[in-house]
C-alpha cells in the first residue's frame, strides 16, 4: 500500500492527540497509586519518555505538569531522601536519573519556540527547588538544594537549545519573558534565591568558557532592582525554613575574646564619659539599624551567610569581578564597547555602593577610559565617583579629561552629556587655576571651527566657571594685544598645567560678538557685562542642535522690519550692480536676468 503524500485529516489528528494526551493521564494516575502503595514506579520512565517524543506544545504542557506531580508527590513521601539496603539506595538513584533526565528537559524548555512551555519550564524548575529544599531541611538546619539550583543557573546563563528540533529559539541569549519572570517573581524578590544565584554565577563563569555566558549574567544583573542595604531588609525567602533566625556566630577565644573585651572596656568608658551629655545622639539608631549578623564571613553556615549583609555583598563583589573581565571580547572591539557601555551606565548606581570594597573596580574602569568616546567619558564618571565618595586617589584623571578635548567634541552625539558631567567634574572651588584655565582655553580655541549649537553650549558653560572661580576673570580683562599669533597658550600640551593658559586670553570667545548668528552674538556679549548673574542653568542649553536653532529664528516676531531699499530706488542700485552684457561693439544685449529682476521688485 502506498504512502500518503498529504497530511491526515483534521479528524485523524484529534483522534491522534486524544490518546496521547489519555495516555499520559492513564500513566499519571497508575504513578499516584504505586507512590501511594509502595508500589512499582517503572510506568515513570513510560510517562518521561512519552512527554519527550511529543510534537504538539499542547501535549508538551501537558506531560511536564504530570511528570511536576508526580515528582512533588515523590519527593513529599520521601522516596528521594530514604536511606536503607543496598535495593533501596538503587531504587534512589534510579528515581534521581529520571528527575535530572527530566529536569534537563525542562531547561531545554526555556529556549523553546513556545512561550507558554518556556514559562512554564521555569516555574516548575523553581517549585521543584523549593520542594527538593523543603524536604531535606529541618527546623534546626535549614537546607538548600545546590544540585538542582545550579542546573537552573547552567541553564539560564547558557542558554541551551531547545529539546523539540526545529523549534527552539537558540540564539545564545536569555528571552525576555523568561528573564522578566525570573526577574519579577525570584531574583529582585527573594534574598535566597539572589544570595545563591550570584554565588553559582561566579564559579560558573570561573569554569566556564561559554561565550554567550557573561552577556546574559549582565542582562540579569542590569535589571537587579533591589538589594539590601540593612540586615532588617534581608525578610523575603523563597524556601520559608531560612527565615527562621540563625544561630549566633562562636568566636574563638584569644585574640578576639581580647578584641571583644577592649570594646566592652571602651564602652563602659564612653557610657562613663560626662562629655556625652553635650552631644547630640544622631547615630544611635544608625548604629542599631546596622546592626546584623557579625562573623568573618567565610567561617558563617549556609544559615547565618543569608542573614549576613556582609555575606550579600561578598556574593555579589564575587560575581562582578568574575564578570568584568569576561566583557572584553578580542574578536569584537564594537561588542567589547557595546559591554562596557551597559555595564558602566549602572556602575555608579547600582554597582558600586554594594560592593565589599568598590576601588576593587578601579582598574577595569581605567582601561575602559582608553576606548575614547562615549565609552571612555562614562568611565571617567565612574573614576569620579570612585574619587568623590570612596576616596580613590587617581592624580592623572584631569589630564584624562583633558585629552577628550578634540575638534570633534562638538559634533558627536554624546556632546550634552560631556558638558554635563564636565560641569560636574570642574565645580571644586579646590581645583587648580591652571588647570581650569588650560579647560577653558582648549573649549573656547575649539569653538571657532564649532556649530552654533556648540558655541551656545559652551559660552554659559565657560561664564558658570568664571563666576564659581574669580582667580580666571583675568582671561577676558587683558588689554594687551592678543594676536593668535602672539598667544603664549599650548594647544598641543597634552598635560593641562604646562598649557600656559593663564597667561593668554579668551579672545575665541569675543570674536563671537560677531557670529553669523544672532543667537550666538548676544549670547557672547555677556562676557562685556558686569558679572551679576548667578548663573546659568545648562539644562537650558544642552539640547540645542540645528533644527532646534532654526525653529527658534524661524518663529521670532519681527518688530521691525528690515531695511530693504537703504540705498534708493532699487531699480537703480540693480542697474549699477548689474549691468547689461554689451558686444565688443558697445551694443547692449538684452537678457533675462533672474537677480536683476528680483533687485527691481521694489519699483513694481
């Protein structure tokens, strides 16, 4: 009998899915019974491998929900955690082979064509964690199924293909609804599961040579909304047994029993200190509010480490110094960009005021200066923020900024947020005169081959300096004559405190008085003002470009009308300008000129 060349029919194929999907019902509930008999569980293998050989997502849904069922319901009656003979303990590891079979399958799930499987997977890979965790914990000690937890890390950070061929969505990266879910219902929620996700995260990518791995743990880590900052704030657990309170740390006699002993003495000498009655208690409730788990973090149990706000920050100090050198991509400059980029638009935020000791960052964030460009500004704002609150000394980071200043600072895209964070960098009252004059000089020499958008940019951004530094306003009140070719300043100086700059003058920006456009030629006439204004607000100036400029110009009202016809009648001052093309005769010969018509349009 031949083979039929068309698909079966409509009635065919419901008949077809009608008994598999009866089938795994049938194999569910012979399951149920053997668990609750003591019973054979062969029929588990039957049920795994019937969900694995299906097509449809319908019948795939269905299969891993019963297999979810009858392994919560295995691991509820303790089948996986019996210890006993030598046919028990083969009976145990059997079952354990078809739950890692199975939840290997459910990790290949998360790549899936199907959005419902790809949910789905993930929900019950972390209601398995939770049940694995519950029934091997007790009150006394809590546990945490590592095993099983760190295939679900394996998974969400690799990124493996799907199991059903032709159907997966393999690209190497994390989908966003599986990583919204993640996201949303785990890990800017439950400190366990954050806790233990950046602890596996940071051997995996130890061990791991993956490349798509350190691109999907920066996308989990950007969107980490929440992390503690106080011990009382470590409240939400996914397995319940961990909330209960740790035991108190056991210090070691000796050198901290001697330790703990000169602070009781100490304490007793403040409490008997008369000078304390003049002062105000500020800190108190700061200092009981930073009260927590105490212990060298690496001495602390499972327990006590997520009750600890030290253990937290050490996890996660881990997971960023195992991924930041992992960004760099050899083959791929624009990728390698493209990393550091995303990673330092949250470092200042959301990095570094959780780390155990943020100058740990310093050298990549160094490197990251020599890319230039966007990338490099935005490290300079985080070697700031390293400078400013976490007392880094880093002496060459003027000259850094400095060597940004090049005649294409004021055509590139990321130009209002240079002057933004410029302003921010050069607002200490402490900062050299030299160096803020060799700043001011290099802009204003760079405004001359600038757009008008630039130049509006930069001349409330130089009056702002001038009136926070007064030791500057020498620059625009030199009398003497300060020829371009006679300027004493050092354009190619590279380091800003040899440029001589004090000794020159800011003549770039008088010759603006003059600018072709208007906006820009009041603008400089502030400078020949009295220095009464406070200041300007650059937010007011920052987004100005081209179209913003001519939209300005385009919709001003005119109060006066411009002098059209200064010269007389404008059919006279046409004929002199342009007059007639005559033969080498004398003869005139009559032409129409299009300009000489458009000068006579005053005499119609």
């Amino acid at each position: 009998m031949p083979i039929p060349s068309l698909p079966p029919t409509k009635k065919r194929r419901i008949e077809k899915d009608t008994k598999v999907l009866q089938s795994i019902q049938e194999l569910e509930q012979q399951l149920t019974r053997a668990v609750e008999n003591n019973a054979s569980l062969n029929p588990l293998a039957d049920l795994l491998d019937t969900t694995r050989s299906c097509k449809e997502s319908q019948e795939v849904s269905k299969g891993i929900y019963a297999l979810y069922r009858v392994f919560v319901l295995i691991v509820v009656k303790g089948k996986l955690s019996v210890s006993g003979d030598e046919s028990t303990k083969a009976v145990k590891a059997w079952l354990w082979e078809r739950m890692n079979s199975y939840v290997d399958y459910l990790c290949g799930l998360m790549k899936d064509g199907e959005k419902t499987l790809r949910v789905s997977a993930l929900q019950i890979l972390f209601s398995l964690q939770k049940h694995l965790s519950t029934a091997f914990s007790t009150l006394s000690a809590p546990q945490f199924h590592n095993s099983h937890f760190r295939k679900i890390v394996s998974a969400l950070l690799s990124c493996p293909s799907s199991p059903r061929k032709g159907l997966s969505t393999s690209n190497g990266s994390i989908d966003p609804d599986v990583l919204h879910l993640f996201h949303e219902t785990w890990f800017s929620v439950h400190d366990d599961i954050r806790w233990f996700f950046l602890r596996e995260a940071g051997s995996i990518l130890a061990s791991s040579p993956e490349p798509n791995i350190p691109s999907n743990l920066l996308q989990i880590l950007e969107g980490l909304t929440t992390f503690p900052t106080e011990p009382a704030e470590l409240n939400a657990w996914w397995v319940e047994e961990f909330g209960a309170k740790p035991p108190k740390v056991k210090t070691s006699k000796g050198k901290d029993g001697e330790e703990e002993e000169e602070a009781e003495n100490a304490k007793e000498d403040e409490e008997d200190d008369w000078r304390k009655f003049f002062d105000e208690d500020t800190t108190a409730k700061d200092l009981k509010k930073n009260e927590g788990l105490k212990g060298r973090v690496h001495t602390l149990t499972i327990h006590q480490s997520l009750h600890s706000l030290a253990s937290h920050k050490a996890v996660f100090t881990r997971a960023w110094l195992e991924l930041l050198p992992r960004l760099s991509v050899k083959s791929n400059a624009q990728e390698s960009k493209a990393l550091a980029t995303r990673v330092l638009n949250i470092m200042h935020r959301s990095v570094m005021p959780h780390l155990t000791r943020p100058i740990l960052v310093m050298d990549w964030i160094g490197a990251c200066v020599d890319y230039g460009g966007t990338v490099g500004l935005l490290a300079l704002n985080a070697l700031f923020a390293l400078m400013k609150e976490y007392n880094l000394d880093y002496p060459s980071f003027y000259t850094r900024l400095y060597a940004f200043l090049d005649r294409d600072l004021f055509h590139l895209k990321h130009r209002a947020r240079f002057f933004r964070m410029t302003e921010l960098f050069l607002s200490s009252t402490h900062i050299p005169a030299t160096l803020l004059a060799s700043f001011v000089k290099r802009l204003s020499r760079l405004s001359l081959s600038a757009p008008p958008a630039g130049v509006i940019i930069l001349i409330p951004f130089t009056y702002n300096i001038l009136k926070r530094h007064p030791a500057l306003m020498v620059m625009i009140h030199r009398t003497e004559d300060d020829a371009p070719d006679g300027d004493p300043f050092l354009p190619e100086e590279p380091n800003p405190l040899s440029t001589n700059a004090l000794d020159s003058s800011l003549w770039e920006l008088q010759s603006h008085r003059m600018h072709y456009h208007s906006g820009v030629s009041t603008l400089a006439k502030i400078f020949s003002e009295a220095f009464t204004k406070p200041g300007f607000s650059m937010e007011d100036f920052l987004d100005h470009t081209y179209s913003t400029l001519y939209d300005t110009e385009a919709n001003r009202k005119i109060k006066k009308e411009p002098p059209l016809n200064e010269f007389g009648n404008g059919l006279k001052v046409a004929a002199h300008l342009f007059k007639p093309r005559t033969l080498e005769d004398g003869t005139a010969v009559d032409s129409e000129d299009v300009v000489t018509d458009l000068w006579s349009f005053g005499s119609t």
